[in-house]
C-alpha cells in the first residue's frame, strides 16, 4: 500500500515542484539582494511561489495521466485555481497587514520603554512578532505556475 504512493506520479512531481520552488528561492532571493538567506528553504512567500507549483504540476500530470477531459483533472485544476487565489489573494493581505501591525508594535514598545523596564524582561515575555510573509505577489504566484507546468510538462515529454 505504501509502495504505491511511491509510484503516483502526479504526487512526486508536485512534492519534487514544491522542493524544487523551496529551493530555487535562495539563489532568486540572492541575484535580486546579493544576500544568501538560507531560511527562504522554508519559509512561505518569495519567488516563486511553491504552492502554485505544487498544485499546476499536479493538475499538469493528472491531465497527461487521465486526459483533459477527466473529472479528475477539473478537480486538480479548480483546487490549483483556488490555491494560486488564495496565495495571492488572502495570504498576500495577511502578509500585509502583518508588516503594518509588527511597525505599530515595535512604536508602541518603544514608547512603553520609556515608562517600564522592557529590556530586562525575558525573551519569552515579549510578544513574538506575527508572520509577515504569508502570501504571494501575483508575479510570485505565476511564476510558480509556471515552474510546476514546466516540471511535469518535461518529465512527460522523457517518458
């Protein structure tokens, strides 16, 4: 039963799209900052987006496995539609409103600084700072598109 899991080809290729988008952030990330930020391995966010691999490289590989005209490849296509929605949509505005509410936290801090002793309190009384990089740019989010049809689209063409 497990071996069989090993031998699903759309789920390989979306799991190897998923890495391969992981991975290919940190030299993206260092061309644009001439920076080499390793924690872009697994963080969400950045160029380009992994989910939006994932997800088109399954859909593209269902779509070679059982046709285009399959109720399992409109399945795979809507779920890719509405994950590569959601990334650059919600997620995004998430991500957004999180950089503002982190600013007006760091202002506030600094303003009770001034009226308590913040600095010698521990690290696990300060409030941690929310996430900022949830979401994608659209840019992000096609280029990921892109990258997961590509994966699936050459590794059907050797086969």
């Amino acid at each position: 039963m497990i071996l069989a899991l090993f031998q699903n080809i759309p789920l390989l290729l979306a799991l190897f799209s998923v890495f391969f988008a992981q991975l290919i952030k940190v030299p993206i990330n260092f061309l644009i900052s001439r920076k080499i930020d390793w924690s872009l391995i697994t963080s969400t966010g950045g160029m380009p987006s992994s989910h939006s691999a994932a997800v088109t490289s399954l859909a593209t590989a269902v779509g070679f496995e059982t046709g285009l005209d399959s109720p399992t490849f409109a399945v795979a296509a809507m779920f890719a539609i509405i994950v590569m929605y959601d990334a650059s949509g919600v997620r995004y505005q998430a991500g957004q409103h999180a950089v503002i509410i982190n600013k007006m936290r760091s202002e506030l801090t600094l303003f009770f600084e001034e009226i308590k002793h913040w600095p010698e309190k521990t690290e696990n009384e300060k409030i941690q700072e929310l996430k900022t990089l949830l979401g994608h740019k659209p840019s992000e989010v096609l280029t990921g598109a892109i990258t997961g049809i590509l994966i699936s689209v050459i590794f059907y063409a050797l086969i």
